[in-house]
C-alpha cells in the first residue's frame, strides 16, 4: 500500500511492514469457490500508522491457492474516515519470482505499451521490443498492461500474470552494483530473481468515506518455455 515515497511514508508503505491479524470467519467469495486453501488477513489503522498517514482503514488480504496450484491474492481496502475526508493512494503487490538465470529471462505482453522509467527520472516511454531482456538495472512501470508472461529458458517454465483493479506493471531488478549496495540483498542473489507486479500507480486510488477498493492478482506456473501468443485469454476474465 502506498508505493513509492510521499511525504513521511518509507519507499514502499507501511503495510508490508505491519502485524497484520487473521479472519477466522472470512467472508465467503464465489470466485474462490474451487480454492484448496484460503486465509484472510486484516490489516487496520493503529496510532502508529495514524501518526504518518492520518487516515483510518480496514486492509484485508485474501490470499487463495487453487487445485492446481495457481495464487490468487484479492485486496480489499475501505475508507473507515469518521471525518468525512476521502485519502489517495498508489499500490503495489511486491511479487518475487526465482529465476534460473536473469539473463535467460523473457518478460512478454509489454510490447507497443508505454512505460515510466525510474532510472530516468520517471521519463515516458513507448516499449519497441516483442520481449523485454534483461542485461543491466531495470526499474520500470509499464502502464494499462493486461496479460503477462515470464519465461525462464533453463527451467522451462513460464509464470502467467493476471490482474484486475491493477492497471500498470513494475519490473525490477537492482543488477550487481546496486545489489552489493543493499543490506537485504546478497551480492549475487539478483541473478536469480526478478520483481514483477501489479499495481495501481500512475492514477492514484482515491476512495471517498464508505468506499471500497478492490484488486487482484493470479498467478500460474505452466511447465513451458515459450509461449508468446498463446497466453489463455479465457483465464484473464475475473469473476466475484
């Protein structure tokens, strides 16, 4: 919640770094019927966060894996405001993915869109390649995305990316300089790894008292080293 700097708020929000509290009596939901395991976290205002971001909330996180072993992670974010004030907001899902080899990766469905780069002061962008490589520091934002696949060569597997309420895409990865700069991060660790998510961040969310914000993410595992084209649009239509 909360990507990027903006005022008092750390670089990505304060809520991947909060206790969050179990539901132990979730809310049934229709397109997660057929799920093998479900679990819903809660997260909500505390004086703590009051004191950097002065606007009350209930977060919950419901986070469902399917049969055959797809991610499903639905956020739900109501403006709890008893002061009549509406709040703005950007998101982002900080999903990781272990890759064989960085510099054996495809990134596919971003061809003719437009991005943001960071690491040229947010410049805009139109993407001209039919898949994006990896060679050196990306940090990216690709804007009103919609199907995306990431292909790892050696290990012949594919990751399919599906969202709804998330228009725009992050692609990062730090490469050798700025990983040895990172205290989190080892020094190779960024050859085997690569930050794709949606997220919501060049039109920020705003939310009016009462309101409610929704988003999603699915991700699947297909056993497949290509497949430019041949993403199931059937599977990118949500429902519930």
């Amino acid at each position: 919640m909360q990507f990027g700097n903006m005022d008092s708020l750390e670089q990505h929000g304060f809520a991947r770094n909060r206790l969050w509290s179990v539901d132990p009596d979730p809310p049934p939901c229709s397109s997660h019927a057929s799920a093998r395991a479900i679990v819903d976290l809660i997260l909500t205002h505390s004086e703590e966060e009051l004191k950097i971001w002065p606007h009350t909330f209930e977060f919950r996180l419901r986070v469902a894996l399917s049969p055959a072993g797809d991610l499903m992670l639905t956020s739900r974010i109501r403006n709890t405001n008893t002061d009549g004030k509406s709040y703005t907001f950007t998101f982002a899902y900080h999903t990781y993915f272990s890759v064989s080899d960085i510099s054996e990766v495809l990134v596919e469905g971003l061809e003719t869109l437009d991005y943001l780069d960071y690491l040229q002061n947010r410049e805009r962008f139109t993407e001209q390649g039919d898949a994006l490589t990896f060679e050196s520091e990306v940090d990216i934002i690709y804007l009103s995305t919609t199907k995306i696949a990431i292909l790892d060569h050696e290990r012949k597997q594919t990751f399919e990316l599906r969202k709804d309420g998330l228009p725009d895409i992050v692609v990062w990865n730090p490469w050798d300089k700025k990983a040895k700069a990172m205290a989190d991060f080892s020094d190779e660790e960024y050859k085997h790894m690569l930050c794709v998510e949606a997220a919501c961040v060049e039109k920020p969310i705003t939310l009016k008292p009462g309101e409610e914000w929704k988003g999603r993410q699915e991700i699947s595992a297909v056993p497949s080293s290509y497949c430019s084209g041949h993403i199931d649009m059937r599977r990118v239509t949500f429902t519930g």
